[in-house]
C-alpha cells in the first residue's frame, strides 16, 4: 500500500519560531559582527578622529586629558561608548566610502540616545559630578557637525 | 539619508547647555579643570555655528540662541585662564580666536537677517567695535601673544582671526549703505580693501596643509565665498576641497553646498576642470562629496 503523503501541516509556533530563528541568527551575526569592529572603529576615533576636534596650539593637557577621561568613562557609561562609536564608525563610512559604517554608525548613534534616556531617567547628581553624560552629548552634537550622513 | 543627525544638533546643544549651566555656570567659581574650560567652549562654538547656520537658509538663527547663556559663559571663559600668561591659543581647545570676535559676527549676522533689529545705538556701538578690530588687520597687528608652545605655525590662527575681522568688516558696509537683504551676503567690490586682504591670505595658505586641517578657518572661509565675484571664487573652491580632503567632516560639504547654490543662483558657472556638467546638474550632496573627492 502507497503511502498517501499528508500534507504537511504548519505548526503556527513552529513557523513563529523558525522565523524568531531566522531572526535571532541574523541579530546574533549582526551583533558578532558589531562586536567585532568595535575595536578597529574605536581605534580610529582616538587615533584619527579626535585629533580633528581639538586645535593644535593648545596645551596637551585638554589633548590628551580629554581622550584619557573618555577611554576611562566609557567603560562605565554605555551611551560614551555608543557615541564614541558613532562618531569612528560615521568618520570611516566618508574615509573608507563604507555604506556598512554608515548603517553602523546610525545604530550606535541610537543606542547612544536610548542610553542617554535611561541615564537622565535616574539621579540627576550625575549630571553634576560626572562627565559621561556630557561627553556623550558633546559627542552626538560633533556627530551632526562633523560626520551627519 | 538628507541631512543625517545634523539636523539633531539644537536638541543636543540644549542638554548640553543645561548641564554646562547646572554644572559650571550656576557655581561661583571659576573653572578649574581642562575638561570644563574645553566643554564650555566646544559648546559655544556649537552655539556659533547653530545660531549662524546657512546664509542661504537663516530662518533657524534666533531660535536656538540664549543671549544670557552667551554672556554668563563668556564671562566665565574671560575669568577662567588655567595657564597665566600664556597665550590664548594655549589656553583655547575650540575657540582659538578672541571670544569677542564670535560676538561681533553673530550680531551682525542677526542685524543682516532680521533688519528689524536694527537700532542706531546697537549700530554705533558695533560699528566702533568692528573699526577697532579692522585696525588690527590694517596695521598688521597680532590678535595673540607669541608662545614657545607651537603645534602648528601661529599665523594659521592670525589668518582665521583676520578673516572673522573681514567678514565682519564687510558685513557693516553692507549695513551701513542699507545694501542688504535677509539671505546671503551681496557681492562686494573685488577691489575693497577687505578682499584684496582675504584673497591674499587665501592664496598664501592655498597649499598648507595645516590651515586644511584646521577648523578653525571653515567658518570664515564659507562666509566670504559669498562676497566674491566670480573670477574669484576658485580660491574658495579649492581652499574647502583641500578642508575635505584633510578632514573628511560633512561640515564642509555643508558648506560648499550652500555656496554653490548661491553662485549658482548669481549665475557663476562651474569651472569645467572641476565639475563635468552632468554633475552641475546633479547635486545630492552624496554625489557632491564623491566628487569632491576624486579631485586631486
């Protein structure tokens, strides 16, 4: 006796899930590749970018003090980082002619935003004693000045 | 894409403002830290350049700007030298310049957009104001002490400063005759004293990389773009294709944007050896900036 194929029948959560699957490998590639050009945008905005915001007959102390500060404070605030990497990956899409760097760089460039909110939603004796959040806006303003898409 | 995030910036610059006010302006003090003299001053420069934003476009320019905050942090700056007796451009990050001449230009600029704000005494006295900056330029005198502290030759920021001085100086003549209208700039005469001046320092500086590097020129060097006739306005073509080929900040292509539309509109041609003219007829800024860089 021949079998009489059944019709395949689609499991709405299987399908739900196969495309949460789908979903979730393009986000975990996206994020592996995020994460894996963190360093080299990084290292373009403390070596080629930075250089560009400063003038150059002042005294080192505001050069090299302001970078120092940002490498210390982006560790602790998400939204410097996010900045940081906004500004590299934005400078890198007109260097480099990347349209990659410039979607990046719109990425970055929101969570620093989305970052800044949760931030200005807690104390606001941040904003009086540390310097994260307003480097990180310095940053989002130089971002629309120096490297708007 | 348009305009990016640039067109974010008044909504940045405000919480910055907020947090220079509430951090630094509200306190007795004076600054005492790098950092603080630098915030404060990368934030008036964004003033700056919000409030005097496209010539071509001005109906943004007194939206976003805080004459108090302008004041208070001024005067704050004037007290707040973390190196005595060094020179302004040690103790400067972002402004480079006088902090006054920043003033001058954004007063006049406000009077050249809104002629309603013209008043006879506000006149005089910016007028007194400018006379004594241009005999700074007519004598060849330096708008800064020498320092040994040299990263770049000091004369790049004598030129920037000079060229502020000119615009403005060109500014009140138009003023002064009633030879204005909101928008940009009229044409001014090639022979005035102020352009031959500006024309000079443009070639002298024509091949220098640093002053390409140098922000502190992009300003000035878009402004008088929009004095010159036509013979003339190569020299700002090439002085803003060398800033982005140095930098690579859309700033600058912003700013030739608004130029060349302008020359456009007055009937300047482009040169054929910079522009193809299926270009001249294309002008998304991303297709400007791709040429811009094949150029060299």
């Amino acid at each position: 006796m021949s079998a009489t194929p059944r019709p395949v029948v689609v499991d709405e959560t299987t399908a739900v899930a196969t495309t949460n699957l789908c979903f979730l490998s393009a986000a975990t590639a996206h994020r592996q590749l995020c994460d894996d050009l963190e360093p080299i945008i990084k290292r373009h905005f403390a070596q080629n970018y930075y250089q560009l915001l400063i003038l150059p007959n002042c005294s080192e102390e505001f050069f090299y003090g302001w970078i120092a500060d940002i490498q210390k404070l982006m560790v602790q605030y998400k939204s410097l980082k996010f900045s940081v990497l906004a500004c590299g990956a934005s400078h890198l899409h007109f260097v480099d002619a990347s349209s990659m760097m410039q979607e990046l760089s719109l990425t970055y460039y929101s969570n620093s935003i989305k970052g800044l909110s949760e931030l200005l939603g807690g104390e606001l004796s941040e904003l009086e004693n540390d310097n994260g959040v307003l480097m990180s806006v310095m940053l989002l303003y130089l971002h629309g000045v120096s490297v708007s898409c | 894409m348009g305009r990016g995030t640039y067109t974010d910036i008044p909504r940045h610059l405000n919480a910055a403002m907020r947090i220079v006010r509430l951090r630094l302006l509200d306190r007795p003090w004076s600054l005492r830290r790098p950092f603080d003299r630098l915030a404060v001053e990368s934030v008036l420069y964004q003033i700056f350049l919000v409030a005097t934003g496209s010539w071509s476009n001005p109906c943004q320019m007194d939206d976003h700007f805080d004459d108090k905050f302008w004041l208070e942090a001024e005067q704050l700056l004037a007290k707040s030298n973390l190196y005595p007796g060094r020179s302004i451009s040690f103790n400067s990050p972002v402004i480079g310049v006088p902090l006054a001449l920043f003033r001058v230009v954004l007063s006049l600029k406000r009077i050249y957009q809104n002629p309603e704000q013209f008043d006879q005494e506000t006149m005089e006295a910016l007028r007194s104001e400018v006379e004594e900056w241009e005999g700074v330029v007519l004598s060849e005198g330096e708008l800064d002490s020498p320092d040994e502290h040299q990263n770049c030759h000091p004369g790049i920021y004598r030129d920037a400063g000079y060229l502020y001085i000119l615009v403005s100086s060109l500014l009140m003549d138009q003023i002064s005759v009633g030879h204005w209208a909101p928008g940009a700039p009229r044409v001014a005469p090639p022979d005035s004293w102020q352009l031959k001046k500006a024309k000079e320092i443009l070639r002298g500086r024509q091949d220098d990389p640093e002053w390409s590097r140098c922000f502190i020129g992009n300003w000035p060097v878009y402004s008088l773009g929009f004095f010159l006739e036509e013979d003339d306005i190569d020299l700002i073509r090439r002085d803003m294709h060398n800033r982005w080929m140095a930098v690579k900040f859309s700033q600058i292509s912003r700013f030739r944007d608004d130029l060349e539309v302008t020359w456009a509109a007055r009937g300047y041609g482009f040169d054929a050896s910079v522009y193809s003219k299926s270009l001249a007829m294309v002008t998304p800024s991303s297709v400007r900036r791709t040429w811009m860089d094949l150029q060299d």
